[in-house]
C-alpha cells in the first residue's frame, strides 16, 4: 500500500513494486470491483460494458507498449502500479463525483453554481493528476522522457474516452 501511495505522490516508479503475478491479478481483481461499486453507485447507463472495456484497455494497453519497447518483462509490475495507483484514485474520485451528482444542474439551467463549478475544478484536478501517475508509471516502465510518458498517459486517456463515446454513448 505504502508503494501506492508513493507512485501517486511521484517518488517511486513500477519497478518498486515487488514482481508478483499473484499480486497482479488481486490488484486486478480490487480494481474491478472498484469500478463495479462505482458506477453501480452512480448508476452509470450501460455499466457493465464500460467496465468491460475498461478492463480489456487496462491490461492491453500496457502490455502492446511494453512489447513495442521490449520490456515485456515488465508488464506484472507495470500493469500492478497502473491498477493499484487506479483504485487509490477510484475511492479518492467517488465521494467527489457523488456530491456532483447531487448538485447536477436541472434541465434547462444555463448558469452553475459555486457547488457545481468546485465540482468540476475538483473533477479536473483529479484527472490531471492521474494523468500525471499513469505518465510516470508509463515513462519509468518504458525507458522514456518524462514528457513522452505523460504524452502517452494523455492518448491512452483520450483514445479510451473517445471509444467509450463511440461505443456507448454519452453518459448524462
């Protein structure tokens, strides 16, 4: 756990993780069933599909960049600090997104209230900084330049979110 907290603060990399498939698959496994709790919590349109897909990029993305790297080697440590960094962020995210969703405006309303624009501020803050993990985690696993890791963290972010539309439709 300490090891998690740390990647999330930027002072380790993957490569701290102990290499163990076993704890690989449980971060896994705690990963999925915190997606579950999430969107059943927020009653996410078409859950189970999303969580799905979200899975299948979880494990192959990494594994398609460290093989192009050849680092395959790699990938349980790699694929343990992207998942474990992920739930940390997922308990961290849901009370938020749950007191946004209690101050959703109403249908119709063009102006946002304090609430709903600290919503939003605190939404962005969250994002950016697991974007920042997910770029060190990516550039300490693959040999990269700071900058080139956070350029991957950000398509992989961009091209997940932007299938998820496509597949299944905007969520409200």
């Amino acid at each position: 756990m300490r090891v998690l907290l740390d990647l999330c603060l930027l002072r380790r990399g993957p490569q701290d993780l102990p290499y163990s498939p076993t704890l690989t698959r449980n971060l896994v496994l705690v990963g999925l069933g915190c997606d579950l709790l999430y969107v059943s919590l927020l009653e996410v349109p078409g859950a189970l599909p999303r969580v799905g897909f979200g899975l299948a990029m979880a494990l192959l993305v990494p594994w398609l960049l460290l093989s192009w790297r050849r680092h395959s080697e790699r990938y349980a440590q790699t694929l343990g600090a992207l998942v474990g960094t992920g739930v940390l962020f997922t308990l961290a995210f849901l009370p938020i997104a749950l007191w946004a969703q209690q101050h959703a405006p109403p249908e119709g309303v063009k102006e946002l209230t304090r609430e709903q624009i600290a919503a939003g501020w605190m939404v962005l803050g969250m994002l950016g900084w697991k974007l920042a993990v997910n770029g060190h985690i990516l550039r300490h696993a693959l040999d990269l330049p700071r900058v080139a890791g956070l350029a991957l963290a950000l398509a992989w972010f961009l091209v997940e979110f932007n299938v998820d539309r496509l597949l299944f439709g905007v969520t409200e």
